[in-house]
C-alpha cells in the first residue's frame, strides 16, 4: 500500500528546506569569517594606535632624561639611570616598559665605507679580529665594504652590482650607509647564524663613532687591538660597574701597566677610537596592551644638547 501523496510531499518539502539551510549556511558562513577578522583587524588597530600613542610618550620621557643626563655628567657608564631597565608602568588596559642599549658599545659597520685605503684597511682588520674573537667565519667584509662605499667598483675580495645583478633575487649595491644591520642579509656571503652571532656586537650610526670603553663588551674591545688581549679586556669591563673611566687619560694609565709603549697607546687610546660617553643610543620600548604585544625601536641621537629620534619601526611581538 503507498503512503499519502501529502505525507511524501511533506516529506520532499522537508529535504529542500533542509538542502536550503545548508546552502545559505555553506553561503553565510565564509561572510561570518570575513566579519570576524574585519573585527579583528579593527581591534588589532586600535591597540596598535593606543599603543603607538603610549610608546611615543614613553620615548618623549626617555629623550628627556637622556638630556638631563648630559647636563648632569660628561660621562656614559652602566652605572647610570639610563642603563637600567625601565620597570613596568601601568595604564589603562595595559602597561609599557622599555630599555636603552648603547650603540657605541658596538662596532659602526658603516666605517667601512670610509675612502682613505689605509683607514678602511685598518677597519677591515678590526672586524675580521671581532669575528676572530667570536670564532665565527666571516670572509664577507670586503664585500660589506663595497655595500656602503659610494662607488660601484669592486675591491679585491668584494663585490658591487655587477655581480649582484647575475644573483637570485637581482639587486644592486646599495653604496650607502646601511640604516639597520639587518641589511647585511643582502650582502655576498652572510649568512643568517652568522649575522645574528655579530648583532650583539655591531650597529649601523650615520657617522664616524668611538667606541665607549665604559660599555663595550670585552670581544669589541678585543677587535680595536692585538694589544687588548683577553686580559686587558677582561680588566677594563670590571671597572665598568665599580670604577667607570672619567677620562681616556685613565686607560692610558691602565694599559701602560701591562707594558704598552706610548707609541702604541697614542694609536689605540684617542678620541677616533675611543670614548668615555654616547651620543647614540636605541631605545626599545615595549607595550603590552589587551591581547597585543608592541615594541618601538628608536634610534636616538643626543648631541649639542638635543636629543632626537633619527628613525624608528614599530612591531608586533609574537605572545
């Protein structure tokens, strides 16, 4: 015996509401996902703007006690307020902390586009010793040279467009001064293990800079002198949080005991080389804010009396 035709009808009716539902779900939920990440995108914005608006004003404050700082001392130590890190400070729906690193308690790689052969084989010759010290390999510095010189012709070991341009992906040389160390990614011959074993030990700064003796790290010491050996190294980072240097004079006294003739000392100790203070410094602030984690990175100058931001880039930090 068949069923009703108006229970099979009721039946087909049924399946095509439920095909129905199924396709307006199939259609609705790709727009509910765009929704959702609409959403929030719009939230990560506003954090990443209520965090850029707090960071700023935590760079205003730093810039502001760098100044203090130079009117309260002619010197730069890590016993200092600057070199300490900058406690968690609260506010609304989050908190911002921060820390300044000397950048001229690092090796300036843009020094190596100096013109003076002489000079720029002595540069040479201090970052193929830093990389000695570290006992990393680093046959790359001719062509790291030849990156942030203004010519486009090769030195002997190094590497100018030409050859970049027979590369994957092709480029050019810069020739230019590099804004970040990171760049060197682009040069012939460095690789990511060895650029990230150097970063704690060079910079990038705009201009010719001395190294402080009051912060350098014992291997950039190293790397100025065959003369400063382990020993003296080790020596002049122990006075940095007991005894800072107030004059160069103080290292020339120090050195001059291990029986370095003046001769060898007026070729280390000056002021090209060397220093007992900072002009560059970078900053790094971070803000966490609801579920968001900032970090400002600013590079700062403090010169004449003025302290400035020469650039800065703002990141998300991965929680």
């Amino acid at each position: 015996m068949k069923p009703p035709l108006h229970h099979h009808q009721q039946g087909v009716a049924l399946l095509m509401v439920l095909v129905i539902v199924t396709l307006i779900a199939g259609l609705m939920y790709p727009l509910w996902q765009q929704q959702q990440s609409a959403l929030t995108r719009a939230q990560s914005s506003q954090a990443q703007l209520q965090a850029w608006a707090v960071l700023i004003s935590a760079q205003d404050w730093v810039k502001s006690a760098l100044k203090f700082d130079a009117e309260q001392s002619q010197t730069d130590h890590l016993l200092e307020l600057w070199a300490q890190p900058m406690p968690a400070v609260p506010f609304d729906g989050g908190q911002v902390r921060g820390w300044l690193v000397d950048e001229q308690a690092k090796l300036n790689v843009n020094q190596l586009a100096i013109v003076d052969v002489q000079q720029r084989e002595q540069q040479l010759a201090v970052f193929n010793r830093l990389c000695q010290v570290l006992s990393v390999e680093c046959p790359f510095w001719s062509a790291v040279a030849d990156w942030v010189d203004a010519d486009d012709i090769p030195m002997t070991g190094g590497a100018e467009s030409a050859f970049y341009m027979g590369q994957q992906p092709m480029r050019r040389a810069a020739n230019q001064p590099l804004l970040s160390v990171d760049e060197l990614r682009q040069v012939a011959g460095v690789t990511e293990p060895i650029l990230q074993a150097l970063k704690p030990y060079i910079t990038a700064l705009p201009d010719a800079t001395p190294i402080n003796v009051n912060t350098a790290t014992a291997p950039v010491l190293m790397a100025l002198s065959p003369l400063l050996t382990q020993d003296l190294a080790t020596t002049i980072t122990a006075r940095q949080r007991t005894e800072p240097f107030e004059r160069l004079s103080q290292v020339s006294e120090l050195l001059r005991q291990s029986s370095v003739s003046d001769a060898e000392l007026n070729l280390l100790v000056n002021e090209r080389t060397m220093s007992v203070s900072t002009r560059y410094f970078m900053l790094h602030a971070q803000a966490d804010y609801l579920n968001y984690q900032w970090q400002l990175n600013s590079l700062l100058k403090r010169d004449a009396g003025r302290v400035q931001s020469l650039m800065r880039w703002l990141t998300e930090v991965e929680p």
